[in-house]
C-alpha cells in the first residue's frame, strides 16, 4: 500500500531543481498493445499520452530537460513481451518512468518482473482488475483508471434500471474479464438479476458458434460481453449475429470500439470510465486542438497518466525513479492548487515555484492510498451504429 502527507514543504523548490540527471533528454516509457485485442482503442490512447509530452515540450518548464518518448508493444496478452519490452525500456533506454501497460494480466506480470526489482514507478491508464489492488508492488504502481471492483457495480445497477432483469454473460479468460465477471454478477444478483448462463470464452479462435449456442440455451436475449473488442468479443458478437441468439448486448469497458458498434444494432450499451460533463467538454477541447480524438476510450486517462510522470518528476526536481515515485499521490491529491488538461505549463511553472498542486487533468484524477483513481463512468449507447454518451455515473 501506498501513503502520502502532502506538505508545501513536500515539493522541491526550483533552485533545486536547475540541473537535469540525465541531461537535456530525458527518455519516458510508453509501453501500450499497439497489436492485440485493444489494437482499435490505442491510437486515441497513444496520442493522448504523447499530446501531454508535446504540450509540456513546447512549454519549456519542464526543467530536467526535453522528453523523450520510447515506444513498447506489449501486445496487452503475451505477458513475456511485455516483461522484455519494459526490461529494454528500465535497462537500455533509461526510462526515467513508465506510461502503461494496458492489460491487466499483462500489468501484473510487469509490476512483479520489472517494476518491484528495478524499482521504476508504471502509470497504467487501463488495467483495471480489481486483482492488482492486493498484488505487492512495493508502491511502484498507480492507474489513472477506476478498478472494475467499481465497474461491476456499475454495469449492474444500470442494467437493472433498464429492466434487463436476466441475461447471460461472457467474458475473455483473461484476468480483466474474470475480474470484470465477477464483480458484476456478484452485484447484479444481489440487486436481483438473474444469469442465466456465465462462460468464459479464449480469444482468437476461429469459430464461437458452439460459445453462442451454450450461452443462448439459458434463453435469455440478452447478452453481457466482458472482453476485447478486437479478438474474442468480436468474434462472439458475430457468431451472435449470424445465428439471431441474441437481440441485445451489454459491454464492459474493453468492448467500447467503433468495431463493436458497426456489428450490432442500435440500443446495446455498455460503461467505461469518464470524467464529468464540465471535465469532459475541456477534455476534449484540449484533445480536439492537439489533433486527438477526445472521444476514444481511455484518451483522457493516458494524458494524465503521462502527464503525472512529469509533474511528479518536476516535484521531485529529478529523473530520479525512487524520487519520482515519492512525489506521484502529492501532485495527484488534494490539497493544492488545481491543475487541469491543456494547462500543463501552469502547474509545471507553479511546482518549480515551490506551490503544490492538485492535478485534476482531464478524468479528475483522484487517487487513494494504493494509487488507484476514484474516476467516474460513462454509460455509452449504440445509436445510428455509434456508441453516444447518455449519462455519468459516479
């Protein structure tokens, strides 16, 4: 577990800070699967998290230098890949920190393999199984995203007051579709709701046909998809489809794709973590003027990801990874002076001031104890083939 005391004194004063560790470059990890099932969502992911760096480069407050970004494919489902990538990253790129990974099994094969014996603090903007609260990281590592312990929940209690009183449920034999399953079933039942069938599903297979059938025999139309959009969820949809076994689906987080909606009709839903509507509507603004699309699932969660490794730094007043770890919950909490998306150079050039800040950035960054964000979700509609925001729930 981690804790924090936020103290004015707790943040570097800028005649400290003048010389740079590792000279005028400064090299930041950004280890995402740009393959794998999240192929469709990191585009918007990526160029969230490098915006931040482009915003804090063109400002020049940053004081340890010019950043940097190295790339890593972690492929979100080969944990071996992802344990080389970010042990190339620690050991031959001298990545100063870590904006990823994606994947929750992959997440946690990086946190015991790579971060607790390098000590390297990892910022994940995704991995969201509730099992990495209890994993031992040795407080090396945070997420800007909510754990599905909250999602779960949600997903249930939005069912429920959309009169889906039974449904059955899929999810990826992954530990993100586990975790996400499990904690929504446990919810949706205790308020009432019936499963009718609960299976897991591989992805990359070449046919679902016999996945859909055992899911339909429970004789539900409805049918709750906990996944990946772009392997097994996909293929589950289609099969789905093909056969007419079910009418309408509910999606968790790693559903939320423009592949997802351009395969079924409209009025399926599903939850992913977002900021408020005022929160939102800056975020996107900011995104729109940096050439991102604001919209995409997990955007705004990778821009504060990233931009917390760099102001955590800047309090530091180093490239220091133990430094930088210190200082992450005090830019990330209250109390302080609240730094929001686009104003990077605000809170960079208070920081060096010795103010402290309390970085809200675009989701509302709020983290507890064990580095974890409160965020708040979307609940996302497929109408005219799109998914559309229809309400936040916190």
């Amino acid at each position: 577990m981690k804790s924090y005391l936020k103290t004015t004194a707790g943040v570097v004063l800028s005649a400290t800070m003048a010389t740079a560790s590792y000279g005028a470059t400064v090299n930041v990890g950004e280890l995402q699967g740009f393959t794998g099932p999240l192929e469709s969502m990191i585009g918007a992911m990526s160029g969230g998290a490098n915006l931040a760096v482009t915003e804090v480069n063109a400002s020049g407050k940053y004081l340890q230098g010019t950043i940097n970004v190295v790339q890593g494919d972690s492929v979100c489902i080969d944990a071996a890949v992802a344990i080389a990538q970010a042990e190339k990253m620690v050991n031959d790129d001298n990545v100063m920190a870590i904006m990823g990974p994606n994947c929750s099994g992959n997440t946690g094969a990086v946190i015991t393999n790579v971060l607790v014996p390098n000590g390297i603090v990892s910022i994940s903007p995704s991995a969201t199984s509730p099992a990495l609260t209890t994993l031992e990281d040795g407080g090396w590592f945070f997420r800007t995203a909510p754990s599905d312990a909250r999602q779960g929940p949600v997903l249930a209690s939005i069912a429920m007051s959309r009169g889906q009183t039974d449904m059955a449920v899929t999810h990826s034999n992954s530990d993100y579709g586990k975790g996400l399953a499990d904690a929504f079933v446990t919810a949706y039942e205790a308020m009432g709701g019936t499963v009718t069938v609960m299976a897991g599903h591989d992805d990359d297979k070449a046919d679902y046909s016999a996945d859909v059938a055992a899911l339909s025999a429970g004789g539900s139309a409805t049918l709750a998809i906990l996944g990946y959009a772009d392997t097994g969820g996909r293929g589950i949809i289609a099969a789905s489809e093909d056969t007419g076994a079910f009418s309408d689906y509910v999606f968790g987080d790693g559903m939320i794709s423009d592949v997802t909606s351009a395969a079924v009709g409209d009025g399926s839903w599903g939850t992913l973590p977002s900021p408020d509507a005022a929160l939102g509507t800056n975020w996107k603004a900011v995104a729109a003027a940096g050439g991102v699309d604001g919209s995409g699932v997990y955007s705004a969660e990778s821009y504060d990801a990233m931009a917390l490794i760099i102001l955590a730094s800047q309090a530091a007043g180093s490239t220091d990874r133990a430094a930088i770890q210190a200082q992450v919950l005090n830019v990330a909490n209250a109390p302080g002076n609240e730094c929001h998306a686009g104003k990077l150079a605000e809170c960079l050039k208070m920081i060096s001031g010795g103010l402290p800040v309390d970085y809200v950035g675009a989701t509302g960054v709020e983290m507890d104890a064990g580095g974890t964000a409160n965020g708040s979700y979307a609940e996302r509609e497929v109408i005219g083939g799109a998914f559309t925001d229809v309400e936040i729930h916190k």
